[in-house]
C-alpha cells in the first residue's frame, strides 16, 4: 500500500481556546492511538489534502517532532457548516501485526448485462477489510465480466487472500440496472417473438 509523509507538531494544551488558536494558524488537531499509547499532534491543513480528498487508501507515516510513528487514518471531523476539518484520528499500525483499513474497489472486464443495454451502478467505492500491514493492497479488484442485466454483486461474493473482509456480506458492490431503452427493447423482441 502507497504511504505519504506527514510532519507534525507535538501538542499539550487542550480546549476550545487553544483548538481555535492551532486553526487560526492553520493547523488541525489530531492523534494518534493503539497499542495503549494516544498522542495528541497537530498538522498542518495544506498537507492533509492528499491524503483527504483523494479516492486513496494511504498507510501515512508521521513525523511528530521526530518522534516517527506508522498509522492509518480513522476518522475526520469536520464543521457542520463550512467544510473544515476540526480533528483528524489515525489508529497507530504495527509491522507484522494485523490492522484495519478502507481500501478502494477497481471494476475490472465488461460486464455482459452493458452490453445487453443496461446500466452499470457502483454502490461502493471501498471496502472495510483487515490485514498485515505489508500485505495491504493499493486496490481491491472485482471481476464483473459475468454481471448480468438486473444482477448485482455483494461483498460476501469476493475473496482476498491474505484479506478479512470487514463490510457486511449484504453489501452491494455493484449493479447492472435495466434502462428504460433496454426494458423497450426487451418488450419489441417479446412482442416480435409471439
């Protein structure tokens, strides 16, 4: 799995008044936690772009005054109004030991109900799953070449190696869904037939 580099300043004051201070400089609050240590850090907002708003999963790498610690991020609070993040959590990652993380889908073939005239629908664009470290993948790749019109693909369909599928087996993936044309077709060639 890719990583990315981040530095980050160790943080000892807590509050609203020194939060307000650390994003009035730019910076947004985090910590990391696992393996019954939590440290309190703030970054700076210009870097966590790549590592937000990208459709990838990243293993992120942190320089807390350095101090070098491994981690994946958890969850990112953000305003309810404007879109600033107020506070980023990462869970702390061991080599060699198990751990969790989203890690996006990559559609792969051509589907035969496309090309029967549906639509195709991704419903899911990441998987929850559990893994070691090392052996996490940058994607997951799903086979939707036998997809047919009106069928869909669930999680309980796939298997990883090395991988522990953490989403729900009910979980749709993807879907080729009839169109209008399609059922117009469908209906002439029935009607043709009779």
């Amino acid at each position: 799995m890719q990583t990315i580099e981040i530095k980050a300043l160790k943080r000892d004051a807590f509050g609203k008044k020194e939060t307000k201070k650390l994003q009035s400089e730019g910076l947004i609050p985090a910590a990391i936690y696992g393996n019954g240590e939590t440290l309190h850090f703030s970054i700076n907002a210009k870097d966590m772009k790549p590592l937000i708003y990208s459709p990838n999963s990243y293993i992120v790498n942190i320089d807390i005054d350095g101090k070098k610690e491994i981690g994946v991020m958890r969850e990112v609070q953000y305003h309810p109004v404007k879109e600033q993040i107020l506070h980023i959590d990462f869970y702390r990652a061991v080599p060699g030991k198990e751990v969790a993380i989203d890690v996006p889908i990559r559609l792969t073939g051509s589907s035969i109900g496309v090309k029967q005239g549906g639509k195709l629908s991704l419903m899911k664009r990441k998987l929850h799953v559990k893994g070691i470290l090392e052996n996490l993948p940058d994607e997951l790749p799903v086979d939707i070449t036998e997809l047919e019109l009106g069928k869909s693909i669930f999680v309980g369909d796939l298997n990883f190696e090395g991988l522990t599928l953490l989403t729900p087996a009910t979980t749709a993936i993807a879907a080729v869904k009839m169109t209008r044309a399609a059922r117009g077709a469908a209906a002439a060639a029935a009607a043709a037939g009779k």
